[in-house]
C-alpha cells in the first residue's frame, strides 16, 4: 500500500480571518438565527458594547448610542477613541488592543485581543470611525478584507469610536435581532455600570442603584418577601431578597460586567457564604437546600485578569481575585459574612421573615423526604430503561465540547412525532422526551406533584434541575407538539409547569415551542416547506405552474427524512418569554384558572407563541 505524501505544501497557515470564519464557534459560541439570547449575532453586538464599556469605566464616556435596522447595527461611544495610527490593526490583527496594558485597563472585559477582529471577519459590511484630537479615521473591511481608509485632519465630530456591521447571512443564516434579548443585554450593563446611559433606538436605558434595580425590575414588589439587601464593596456588589412563591433558587452573576449564565467559582462561593453567614447568625445548622430556598439574588465582582471556561465567558473558572486580594471564595465568604450578618444585626424585620421562610422550607422539605426518596429510586430505575427519554451525547455542563450550546431535549407526544424525530435527530445534540398523553395541570399545585406524577419526575431527572439550574444538561427545552386545539392545551400544561415549579428555566430563556411547517409545496424539481399562508402564496409564486400543495394536520404525519429539515439547521424555535410586567403567580391564575374571556388575547401578549396559530385554532 502507498504511503500518501506528506510534504510542506501539506502544511497551511490560515491568516487570521479564515480562521475566525472557518471556526466560528470557537469565537462566539454557537451560531443561531437570533431565537436564542445565545446566539452568534449578539456575541456580536456584545463585543462591540463591551470596548465601549471598558471606556466608560475608565470614565470615558457616558452614553452609548445602539441603533439596529434590520441586519444592520451602529454602536457609538464618546469615550477616548481608537489612536488615529491603530484604527485597522485594533480591528484586523489578532492580540492587538490596549487592554494588554493593565494600567490601562485593570478589570477590563474584553481582554482576549479577539472581539473587535471576530466581528470584522463574520460581517460582510464592517466600518470603525475613531474620532479624537479633532482629527478622525475610518476604515471598512468586507469579510475582515480592508476596502477603504479614510483619514480627516479636521473634525467638529465629538470624541468617541463608531462601529457598524452587517453579520454575514452565509453565516448566520436568516438571522433576526429580537429586542427582547437585546434590551435584556443592555440592561445588565447599566444595572452593573450605574450611571451609564444606554440609548437603544430610540429607548433610554439607565440605573442609579445597581443590582438592585435588577432584581427590581425583574419581579413583581408583591412577590418579594422583604424589601431587597443591597450590600456593596469595592470589588463586589450583592443585592439579596426572598420569594413570596417562587419554589427555586435564583441567581445573576457578573464578573467584570461579563454575565456568567453558567455560574461559576464566584456564584458557588457565593451560595455557599450565604448558607455559611445565616447558619451563623440563626445559630442554628439549617440544612442549605432550606437557606437557599426560593431566594433570589445577584452578585458582581471585579477580578484581576478572570480565567473562563469558555470563550464565550459564561462560566467563571477563576479561584483568585488577582494582585495581592485572598481567594474568590475567600474573599466572597468575608464580605458577606461581615456586611450581611450587619445588616441583619440593624433590621431584626428582615431577618424575622427570613427565619421563618427557612423554617417553613424545612417543614416542606421534610413532608417531601419520603416521596422524594421513593421518586428517586424509580427516576434511577427508569432511567436505567427509560423509555421516555432517548438521550443525546453531548450536554451543556460538558464544558470542553464547543457544541454544548447546541444541545435540545424535543418535549414530544404520541409514538409517531417522537419516532420521527428520534430517526431524524443528531444523536449528538440533540435528545427526545416522549409524553403520554396529556399532562397534568400542575396550577396551583406544590411541589409535592413533581415527585409523585411520574412524567414530571423523569422530565425533571431527565433535566437534571431539581437543585439547581447550574447543572441543567440542555442548552434549549423545545415543545414539540401539533398545532391543533390538543397540541396547543399540552404547551400550555407544560408552561405551566415550567412557570410553577422552574420559572428560571423561562426567565433564562431555556424554553421555545418547535415551529413546523403548515404546508408543503412542490413539483418535480424543488420542494419548499411553508409556516404561514403568506409563505404558501410566495411558494406557489416561484415555483410556477400547479405545484402540489400538502397541509400538514399533525407532526405525525411528517416522515422522518422530511423531519431533518426542520430540525436541522434551518430549525425555526419561538422562545417562550415573560411579561416582566406581570407577576408568575398573576401570569398562571390567568393562564390556567377559570377561564376568562380574556386569557386566550392574555397568552398571545405574554407569552410570544406562535401567534398566527394560536389564533387559527382557538382554545
């Protein structure tokens, strides 16, 4: 057998690029169409803002101007400005950029060199406009490819630098921006940055108390047990409350005004301070479930050049502070044991209210004990011949595998949807949970019902959430059910279990409803799949003649090979989203009490769900 060659004209450099546009999911995480808060297109604009950030810190600038007309986005700052001699190479040349230079930038978060470069090389239109010393330089790049500079040596335009892109839909493919999820974005950076003002088309954003303001604005005044412990240090700020009936425990954490969805070293130090700070003060060896119980919170810290577990930086892998401070977690258990424990000391109210919801979580804890053992041993049995689930091998808490992000559990009914999807799915991404039949309607149920119904029990251990949603094992949750009367009463039954017993799941935008085609439509040489009569017209428009036009009654009908389409890459997901004006428990009395006239135009508002259909099939 001949040996193939191996010589230098095997050997090739990509420039940097190719590499960025060849590996793109090494860069900014998974790639998306926008239906997901994770997806590229705002890592994108994230690491645009996040430069802009670093100016405002460093008390340069205190407005941020974003403007986003369909694919096209502006971010501007009035910070110092690029130097006029770097604006190409800060955003063309890898590990270029002044955050190397600590005393510049000393708890920055962009500091990789790579942000600025991975947008250019992932937008097919890029410009950057640095203004400063009355002077001002642009350059535009096509694909990271420098097309035009331009240089004036006299300007009345303010200070400040000016990037706009258009992400690359060979890339992102049929990508929309949803304001929700930039709205959400931006909020975090002025709740983390008070006194910043953030301008989004139009809309101003702005915060003068920090993390409370976020815990605020993100529950409902009536749901909060005792008004909100705001604590802040040089390096950290904790806002703190309880929940009147929220079952789960709730976190926001921020290092470096990076949101780490994943938690990290600084979030379990911080649970386990809290835990550690009221065993303390009660006296008493409270078991941690029950401290942390149904209590919501946020914490943000400053480190010294962080250490991530991913790119994407949603995971805090660092154990020290930097320079001469202690340890994360030593650092955390100090300060909120001393200026927690104070302010408990000052407001005996407060801390009344939290004995007792740590008492009553105990009580609850201990009725549960015996069913919850007994759920467990058949979870454990189950999921050794669990037909429900044909699971997926890789999962979100794989923090090494770059397609983590990607992995979805389908939520499915009857045996033939479910089969279609097991024999059409990527058996690495992507898992399938099989109901029977309808669900229980959980409302107003306690949590008791999770452990003795055994579809919600394995749907649970299946999830992996019954502690916390740090080890939930699927990046996205995906309702895949017809589009007729039963079909639409199932989402409801399942939202409603999400909303009763893991809200988190939906506030962290972890739940979506499967999108599926209505109609299919064809000749003999093209077949085009059709969500909405509109699209059926513009199908039978272009393919000209009289093509066949099938409507699809049920997921059932959908053979496995068509399947592929729709759960492949050009997957179409609608997030399941909150009102935050509305409260959980106001959200489910509407949803699942007695029935009003006014539920069906509640759900369309709320909760963002496939309107059209919603409508075509009235509940």
């Amino acid at each position: 057998m001949a040996q193939s060659q191996y010589t230098e004209e095997n050997i090739r450099s990509l420039d940097w690029k190719e590499h960025i546009r060849m590996r793109p999911g090494m860069y900014i995480g998974k790639l998306g169409d926008g239906s997901s808060a994770d997806d590229g297109i705002y890592i994108l604009l994230k690491e645009v803002i996040d430069n802009c950030i670093d100016e405002f810190v460093m008390g340069a600038g205190k407005t941020i101007e974003i403007t986003i007309r369909e694919d096209k986005v502006t971010v501007r700052d009035y910070g110092r400005g690029i130097p006029l001699g770097k604006v190409v190479e800060v955003v063309s040349k890898m590990n270029t950029g002044g955050k190397y230079d600590t005393r510049a930038f000393k708890k920055a978060v962009g500091l990789n060199g790579v942000g600025t470069k991975a947008v250019n090389a992932l937008s097919t239109y890029f410009r950057v406009e640095s203004n400063r010393d009355g002077k001002s330089k642009a350059a535009e790049f096509e694909t990271g490819d420098l097309k035009n500079e331009e240089f004036l040596e006299e300007t009345s335009r303010k200070r400040g630098t000016k990037v706009t892109f258009t992400p690359d839909e060979t890339i992102f493919k049929k990508y929309k921006y949803r304001s929700e999820y930039v709205e959400r974005m931006l909020r975090n950076y002025v709740y983390l940055n008070p006194g910043l003002t953030i301008v989004f088309n139009g809309e101003k954003f702005h915060s003068e108390n920090g993390l409370k303001d976020l815990l605020q604005d993100n529950n409902s005044a009536d749901d909060l047990l005792y008004p909100i412990i705001h604590l802040k240090g040089e390096d950290i700020e904790v806002a703190l409350t309880h929940s009147k009936t929220q079952y789960s425990e709730e976190y926001h954490s921020f290092v470096n005004g990076q949101h780490t969805t994943q938690g990290g070293t600084h979030q379990s130090a911080f649970r386990e301070a809290l835990v550690k700070t009221l065993r303390d003060f009660y006296g008493k060896n409270y078991d941690p479930s029950d401290v942390r119980k149904s209590v919501i919170s946020a914490i943000s810290i400053k480190v010294m050049e962080p250490v991530f577990e991913s790119q994407t930086k949603t995971k805090l892998g660092s154990t020290d502070m930097g320079g001469n401070l202690p340890t994360v977690r030593t650092y955390i258990n100090d300060f909120v044991g001393r200026e927690l424990d104070n302010y408990l000391h000052k407001n005996p109210q407060t801390a009344e209210l939290i004995q007792r919801k740590i008492q009553q979580a105990e009580r609850e804890r201990k009725e549960l004990s015996g069913i919850r053992k007994l759920a467990r041993e058949r979870a454990k049995k189950a999921s050794l011949h669990n037909k429900k689930l044909r699971d997926c091998r890789v999962h979100l808490d794989n923090m090494k595998n770059d397609r983590r992000l990607e992995t979805t559990l389908f939520i499915t009914e009857g045996d033939s949807a479910s089969g279609s999807i097991t024999k059409s799915r990527d058996v690495n991404t992507q898992a399938v949970f099989s109901l029977r039949g309808k669900p229980l309607n959980s409302y107003g149920m306690s949590k008791k019902i999770v452990y003795e119904n055994e579809e919600f029990n394995l749907l649970q251990a299946a999830l992996n959430i019954e502690e916390s949603l740090e080890d939930l094992r699927y990046n996205n949750i995906v309702i895949a059910t017809d589009a007729d009367v039963d079909g639409m009463h199932i989402r409801l039954l399942l939202i409603t279990f999400f909303l009763q017993f893991f809200p988190e799941i939906i506030k962290e935008g972890h739940l979506y409803i499967l999108q599926t085609p209505l109609f299919r439509v064809r000749n003999k040489k093209e077949t085009i799949y059709c969500y909405s009569e509109e699209e059926k017209r513009e199908a039978v428009k272009k393919l000209k003649g009289k093509p066949e036009i099938t409507r699809f009654k049920g997921l059932g009908e959908i053979s496995p090979d068509e399947f592929q389409h729709f759960i492949g890459e050009d997957i179409r997901l609608e997030p399941v989203m909150l009102d935050k004006a509305m409260s959980i428990e106001e959200l489910l009395k509407f949803y699942m009490g007695k029935n009003t006239p006014d539920r069906q135009e509640f759900i369309i508002e709320n909760l963002k769900v496939e309107v059209d259909l919603v409508e075509e099939n009235q509940l």
